[in-house]
C-alpha cells in the first residue's frame, strides 16, 4: 500500500470530499452512491499525480484535481438552478431529472482525468500495472513492492481524454448507469473524450474543461514556481540574473527597475525585451507579451485585480519632472538579490491609479517576440 497523504493534504482532500457530498442530495440515494464513487476513485487512483511536472505533480495529486474539478461541476449545475439564470438548453435539459443531470455532472468532473493512468508507465516487484484490468491498490496489494512511475514519453498533450472513457468501469456500477438512464451514458462519455478535443467537443465537455482549467489556476501558484523549466520561473530567473550582473539597473533615473519599501516595479516592454534577448542566448523562448502576463498573475508573483491585469501606471521622478511608466509589480525580493537591496539609493515610485475606461490590458506596451 502506498503511505497516506501528509496530514494537510488529508485534510484537504477530505475536506473535497465532504464538500462535494454536502451538494449531492440524500434523496434518491445521491449522497451515498457519490460517496462509493469516490471511495472507488481513491483505490484506483491512489497517490499518483495528475501531471509529470505541471499542475498537481505532487503525490495524491490526481485525486486532489479530480475532486477538485468534481466539485466545481456541482457548483455550475446548482447555477444552472437560480431562477435569475434561465437554463442553458444545450446544458440542461428542463425535461430531464435534475438529479440524474447533477450526477451527471459529478461524474464528468470525476473521471474526465481518469485516462492520464495510461499516459503512466508503473512497475512493481518485476510486475507491469494495467488501470484498464485492475485499480492501483489492487496492483500495489499483488506486487507488494516499492512502485516505481514513468511517464510515458510519447503521451501526447491532451490524447488522455479519449481514454478516460475505458476506465470508467472501474467507478461506474449497474445502479449508476441505471440511475442516471442509458439513454445518457453516450453525453457522459462523449463529455470525458471532448474535454481536450475541440472536434469532439459538446456542451458538457466545454464545461468539464472551464472547471479543469480552475482547478489547474488554483494551483498555478505552486506549480509555476517550483518548476525550473516553467516560463514564469525562467522570466524570475532572468531578471534576477541582469539586475545581479548589473544589465537591469534599479533606481537610477531612466532605470527599468525601481524599488519601493517591499514593492519592486519592472518597466515594460523594457524589461521584457532585455529578458528575451538574455534568454534567447540560452535557446529559450518566452511566450508572447499578454501570455506572460497572465502567467505572472495566475502564478500571483505580481499585482493583479480581479480580472488579472496585472499591467500597471506608475510615476517616477525624472530629469524634468515626475514620468509616467507601465511596470509589472512585483515584491522586491522576488526579483532583486537580498544583497543588492541594502544598496539601493533611494528613488520612490508610485503606482497611479487606473480609470477602468482609459486603459485596458490590450493597449499595454508589447514588444516583439524574439
């Protein structure tokens, strides 16, 4: 058996778990059937994670996502209830039951993940694990060895969804086909094979893939960060290395970094395209201008309201009086080395309140990407 989850992460998931079971009703037997769901998805799944090293890569990192995107499925059906908000016909159909449609809902936000099992490349005691012929505690039970996990290194990004379908079984029983009627088993599984395919896409499927994508921002955070490859961390990385070696300079007049008390401001485009160039020695690529950004805030290493702008109007001194600039807002310490901070001579700025109607992220400074 594999070790349980550290003790926040239990809590955690089974805080998931009783949420999601909090929005299924006890009518009809909802609850109960969703929680022998849910114990079913736990031994299949056990502590794999739900990436190599993207989102959720940690261990128990698949079940964590697929609650996750279980529970944000309840929450859009229970939208679909509010008498402010008609019922999107190609979602809910008013004619049919609104707990077979609920459960319907669950399920899809449960299995839509189920098919990275086969993107997995797992190895116990000199024995190969098969997600189609039996779940991941019965694999680690029979081999009683350490497993040992390999991506498969021709996956394909996003080839999973086809194959969630064929490991429904495994959560799936005879009442719950019947209860949420065959005659809606194709939506269901037509949902899981569309989330990543926009020919196979249906109306269920756009709003698996609205819920999965959520999940995957919550915890952008983590994941951006801690992986050395990702963007978010090599744009970070660079800024710290051009102010380090003095190609990026902070507070001086006409600098493209200034720092503040705890608040470090980076100029663009200039930044960005001394990044670029930098980076670009070293064969790696950034996204375009407007990607970054919204990796820099789903990360939350900048400023950003609610809308994710993170593009802000700043004020600093200059030769003939105060200058206006769009910066990125950063903590100092996320860009600037800890040593060179002390240093710094004292050169203020300030972030100019925005009129919502004069500036919008589309009309920000870009520069060309190289």
């Amino acid at each position: 058996m594999f070790e349980p989850p550290p003790e926040s992460q239990r809590l955690l998931l089974d805080e998931l778990t009783d949420n999601i079971l909090s929005w299924l009703p006890e009518e009809m037997d909802c609850r109960a059937r969703g929680a022998r769901v849910i114990a079913k998805l736990r031994d299949l799944v056990g502590d794999l994670p739900a990436s190599a090293d993207h989102h959720h890569s940690d261990r128990f990192g698949l079940l964590q996502h697929s609650l996750e995107v279980a529970l944000k499925m309840l929450e859009e059906f229970e939208k679909t209830l509010l008498p402010e908000s008609p019922p999107n016909v190609a979602l809910f159909n008013p004619e049919a039951d609104p707990l077979q449609t609920q459960y319907l809902y669950f399920l899809a936000g449960v299995g839509h993940d189920l098919g990275k099992l086969l993107d997995m490349d797992v190895w116990a005691g000199g024995q190969h694990w098969s997600p189609l012929h039996e779940t991941y505690t019965e694999f680690l039970a029979r081999a009683k060895a350490e497993p040992e996990l390999r991506w498969n290194e021709k996956r394909v990004r996003g080839g999973h969804a086809q194959f969630s379908v064929w490991l429904m079984h495994h959560l799936l029983t005879p009442l719950d086909i019947r209860f949420i009627g065959l005659e809606r088993l194709p939506e269901l599984m037509a949902a899981l094979a569309g989330t990543h395919t926009a020919e196979q896409s249906t109306p269920l499927a756009r709003l698996v893939t609205k819920a999965d994508q959520l999940s995957v921002e919550q915890a952008a955070p983590d994941w951006m960060l801690k992986r050395e490859d990702s963007k978010v961390s090599q744009f970070i990385r660079a800024l710290r290395d051009l102010i380090s070696g003095g190609r990026l300079k902070v507070n001086s007049r006409g600098a493209p970094v200034y720092v503040t008390g705890e608040k470090a401001a980076a100029v663009i485009p200039r930044v960005l395209s001394t990044a670029r160039h930098y980076l670009k020695e070293r064969k790696i690529t950034l996204p375009s201008n407007h990607h970054l950004y919204d990796l820099l805030a789903q990360a939350e290493v900048v400023e950003a309201d609610e809308n994710g702008q993170c593009v802000k109007r700043i004020r600093v001194p200059g030769k003939r009086g105060p200058v206006e600039l769009y910066a990125l807002i950063f903590t100092a310490e996320t860009i600037v080395p800890e040593h060179i901070l002390p240093r710094l001579p004292t050169i203020t700025f300030e972030v100019v309140p925005e009129d919502p109607k004069r500036i919008s992220l589309r009309s920000a400074p870009t520069s060309t990407e190289g």
